[in-house]
C-alpha cells in the first residue's frame, strides 16, 4: 500500500498582460510543473534570446515560483541565462525567460511554442544560528564527488 499525501489546491492570481497569452496548466497528472508559452521575443543588449510568456501572477507570501527550461531544450542552442528563475511573492511584472543563445544554427523557440515551466513552492522562513561546533556526519566536509564515483 503506498503512501498517502495530503494535497491541498493552491489558487493564485493570473493576469494576462498579451490578450495571446496562455494560462499555464498540468500536462499530465502528477507533474509538478506547467508549461509556459512565449507570445513576444526579442535579442537584448547582452545577446540573450528573450521570450515574454505576457502573463503575471500574485504568488502569495511565503510561496516562490521557480522557472525551469523544459527537457526540450536539449533540441535548442539555447541554455536559461539564470539557471533556473525565481519569481518572489512581491513581484507582479511579466514572466519571462533569457536565454545564452550557444549556436545560431540549431532551432530556437519562437512565439507560440512552450519555453519553459514553472513550479509553485512554499518555503520556510530561515533564521540562522552561529555556531562554532556543527555535528558530524558520515559525509563530513567531503565535497564535489565524495559521495561515490
């Protein structure tokens, strides 16, 4: 038998800035993204490949909306600016995504098409404590690759 979670829905504003933009939703059930859709694109000062989705949002205080490419990207010469973004509860501007563009020859995304995700998170409210004495572990101060070949 497995395990059963307590799911709770989330309902957050949306507001549509470009009359073509896209609300996102699930895929699938049990995906823990949704798709974004680009309805502008541009080049910046910095050769970053930009794509507005045209769409804000109020994510309440104490969630952040975390941006990711899709697995598509793989087919692009593209790679996220930034990694992965972070959309803060205070912020309501324009979703968007930059991109390093790495090979002009490969196929870019363009208006239409899905450019990314996004995954709605709570997170806890840290207050740090220094210490002198932090306990052990096995792993211990070991860092990149001390956990296996």
């Amino acid at each position: 038998m497995g395990t059963k979670w307590a799911i709770n829905s989330l309902v957050i504003k949306i507001k549509k800035m470009n009359p073509n933009a896209v609300i996102p939703k699930y895929a699938k059930p049990g995906d823990a993204c949704m798709d974004l859709v680009a309805v502008e694109r541009w080049i910046d000062d910095c050769d970053n490949v930009c794509l507005n989705t045209g769409l804000a949002m109020e994510i309440p205080q104490g969630f952040v909306g975390l941006l990711f490419p899709r697995s598509s990207i793989s087919k692009t010469g593209l790679r996220l600016a930034n990694c992965v973004g972070v959309i803060d509860s205070g912020y309501r501007g324009p979703i968007m995504f930059k991109f390093k563009q790495h090979d002009d020859s490969l196929f870019n995304y363009k208006i239409g098409d899905r450019v990314g995700q996004i995954m709605i998170l709570p997170y806890p409210q840290i207050d740090f404590l220094e210490s002198d004495e932090l306990s052990d572990t096995s792993r211990g101060s070991g860092g990149f690759g001390s956990t296996g070949e």
